[in-house]
C-alpha cells in the first residue's frame, strides 16, 4: 500500500533540494554590478559542482565561486596555478544578500596573471 503522506513529503522535500542547491547557479542571487576585492587564499577546491576559493579580506573570510569546470579550465585557472597563502585580487558579483561573503568571480588575479572565467561579463 502506498503511503501518500511521506511520498509527497518526499517530493517535496526532492524539490527544495534541488532548488536550494541551484540557488547559486546562474546569476539572479548576485548583484549586477562588479565588485573588486583584494585577500590572502585560504583555501583552493576544484571539487564540483565549480571550484571555488576560501578568501580572507579585510578580517573577513569570503566564499569565492568560480566558473564551472570547463570555464575555469579554460581561463587557464588549474591545480598549482596558486597556493593557500597567495595574494589575489576578485573581480566579480557579490551576493545579493548583504550578510553572506559570497561572491562569484568574473576574473581572479594572481602575482599579475589574469584568469577570465567570464570575460563577456567585463566591461571594456
């Protein structure tokens, strides 16, 4: 016998997993306008579902969202292009959400090497 109650409490619940988790992808949760931010490298993931970065500014430590696999690869960004300890500078769009240190990177530089993960999103 099917129980109704826990399948749609399960759907539900596959639902707002899956909107949870595609929260961060895409653009909509981050503000339109470029930001630029200088910090230390705490910590580099290449893990999915994008690499990213753990970045100390100012005190703070920010989130840095990167591009996807295939865009980061092909911004020339790869494991060994930069170590915890590493100055970096983060051109990109911060959360729209101002208590959240999270911000997805456009550019990321690093001792004057430029990675463009989205070079069409950077004004001339």
């Amino acid at each position: 016998m099917i129980n109704y109650p826990l399948v749609l409490a399960g759907v539900f619940a596959s639902g707002f997993l899956a909107t949870t988790a595609a929260s961060h992808h895409g653009w909509s949760w981050a503000e339109g306008e470029l930001s630029e931010m200088t910090g230390t490298i705490q910590e580099i993931s290449f893990a999915p579902p994008h690499p990213s970065l753990v970045v100390e500014v100012d005190g703070q430590t920010w989130q840095v969202d990167l591009g996807n696999p295939n865009q980061t690869q092909r911004s020339g960004f790869a494991q060994g292009s930069a170590v915890a300890g590493d100055e970096v500078t983060i051109l990109g769009n911060r959360s729209l959400e101002e208590s959240e240190n999270l911000i997805k990177a456009v550019r990321i530089t690093i001792d004057g090497q430029s990675y463009d993960m989205y070079p069409e999103r950077i004004g001339s």
